[in-house]
C-alpha cells in the first residue's frame, strides 16, 4: 500500500474515533465537568509518562509554559461546554454545533493571527447563517440551550485553536497537550465550587463509566493523536482538512446507528446540517491555493478541527 493511501486510511480512522466521542459523551452517565475533568486527567497523566515529555517541559520557557497554560483554561472550557451540549441536548445536535467551528476560525484567526481579513471568509459566515436557522428549527424546543451551549464551546475551538496556530512551531506537540491538558485539569478544579448548580469536578466514576472514560481518554483521543502524527508525514494541509471536515458526519451517522437519535430530530434539522457542513467544505476550498507546508496543531484537544493549518 502507498504511503499517501495509507496516511488517507490512517486520518480517515482518526476522525471515525474522534466522532465516537459525542457518542461516548452521551453514553457516560457523570455529568459534564467530572466527564471532562477525569478525560483531561487521564491523558495528562498518561503524557506525564513519556520522557520526551519531561525533557520538553525542561527545555520550555517560562513565557511559553503560560501561554499553552492559558489555551489550556479555553481548552477546558470547550471540552465542558462540549458535553454540555450532548447533555442537555443529544450527540447529533453537539457535532452539528461543533461543525461551526471552522466558521467561527475564519472570523477570527485574522484578528487573532494578525494578518488580513479575507472577505471571503465572511461570505463563509454568512453561507451558515440558514444552516443554523434550520437545525433550531428542527429539533424540540427543550434542546434549544443545547444549541447555544453547542455553539459557544464552537467558538471556543476557534479561539483556542487560532492561538495554538500562533504557537504551534515553538514546542513539541504531545507537550503542549500535556500542559494544555493538565493545566485544564487544573483550571476546572478551581472552576467547580464557583459553579455550584454544576456540581464537584471530582466524582468516583461507576465501573460503567470508568470504562467508557477509559476508551474515551485512550481510545478516542491518544491513539488519534499518535496516528494523526504519522499520517501527517505524508498528507498535504488541504487533504486533511477535507477529511477532518468529516468528523460531523461520523458523529451523526454513529449518533443515528448507536443512539437512534434520527428519532428525536427532524429533516429541517439534517438539511441545516447538509448546509452548514456545505459552508465548511468550501473553507478549505477557497484557500486551497495559498496552502502552507503541512504543521500538527491542537491534536489532542478538541472534537471537531483540522489538524493542520
């Protein structure tokens, strides 16, 4: 098998296992914030485990460490908002929200990465606005916070993942997830007695849920990562990101074969979608010809992304 056909298996893989997350976030009983709190926990820890990791963290300045600490803290933020949505709502509704990410990147990487505004990415924007009106249009009213949850923890990725744009050439990637990863732990720790209506951010799993947790840290998240690392060696920036535009469409088709969500929601809730992941396929369309040489970014850390820039 060709490198290149291989790689394009590998992401393919990789996106199939991030969109088993929404599922997974669905399937754990914990709410939110213990779900997010021990997932970020464990692959910190797991992290911590590497060598590389440590003599990174060693060599890193104190100036970076912050940085990657504070896109932690919006890391985290997405994470629990993430959940949130699939808690409050259900998986096909967090993944369609989650789509609107790369939406929201073109809005503001420009102000984040410093570079011109370019007007077609504003057409983007609006291209998604019917998408929208559809989706909320098609689910019951009772998901509706759902959908607003959903959509900011979207315009959480592209903050943090603008700024991990900004930083990526400056650290190894799997220890800028483990700072990232650990000092969210961290930050939710300190988040949870000022949300008491949420609940403790530590909260003793059932072995049900302590094996979902366990699948989800490992499975849907570390194995990824490391495939995605590999494949990226042979992928251009476009070709990744077409696939990764992907991850939405996995989550719903497993959503509807897992979950039987298609019972829940309505067809102006799947042409919404057809719409909004039309305006994120033509993302990567329009800037296909000033695409920069192949770069990891955020691998570890969200649901719905491109793993390059």
């Amino acid at each position: 098998m060709q490198a290149v056909t291989k790689a394009r298996l590998q992401i393919h893989f990789c996106v199939l296992l991030w969109g088993f997350t929404a599922i997974l976030g669905k399937l754990i009983t914990l709410p939110a914030l213990p779900l997010v709190w021990w997932r970020m926990l464990l692959v910190a820890l797991s992290l911590l485990l590497v060598p590389k990791v440590w003599r990174e963290l060693k060599a890193m300045s104190a100036r970076l460490r912050w940085a990657y600490a504070g896109i932690g803290a919006l890391v985290s933020l997405h994470w629990l908002t993430f959940y949130a949505a699939i808690k409050l709502a259900n998986a096909s509704v967090a993944a369609t929200c989650i789509a609107l990410g790369p939406v929201f990147l073109a809005l503001v990487e420009p102000w984040i990465a410093r570079r011109k505004f370019d007007p077609r990415e504003l057409l983007i924007g609006i291209a998604v606005v019917p998408g929208v009106a559809m989706v909320v249009g098609g689910v019951p009213s009772d998901m509706h916070l759902g959908i607003v949850v959903g959509t900011v923890s979207a315009l959480l990725v592209a903050l943090f993942g603008s700024l991990n744009k900004r930083f990526v050439e400056h650290a190894d990637p799997l220890t800028v997830t483990c700072i990232e990863l650990g000092t969210g732990t961290l930050f939710l720790t300190l988040l949870a007695p000022l949300l008491p209506h949420v609940g403790p951010a530590f909260v003793i799993p059932s072995l049900h849920d302590a094996s979902l947790l366990v699948l989800l840290s490992f499975g849907c998240t570390l194995l990824p990562f490391a495939l995605a690392l590999v494949a990226l060696r042979h992928m251009s920036a476009f070709g990744t990101q077409m696939v990764t535009n992907l991850e939405p469409v996995y989550a719903i088709v497993l959503a509807i074969l897992m979950l039987g969500e298609q019972h829940e929601l309505n067809g102006r809730f799947y042409i919404g979608v057809a719409i909004i992941l039309a305006a994120v396929f033509m993302h990567p369309l329009l800037h296909r010809k000033r695409e920069e040489p192949k770069q990891t970014e955020l691998l570890g850390t969200a649901e719905s992304h491109s793993v390059v820039e």
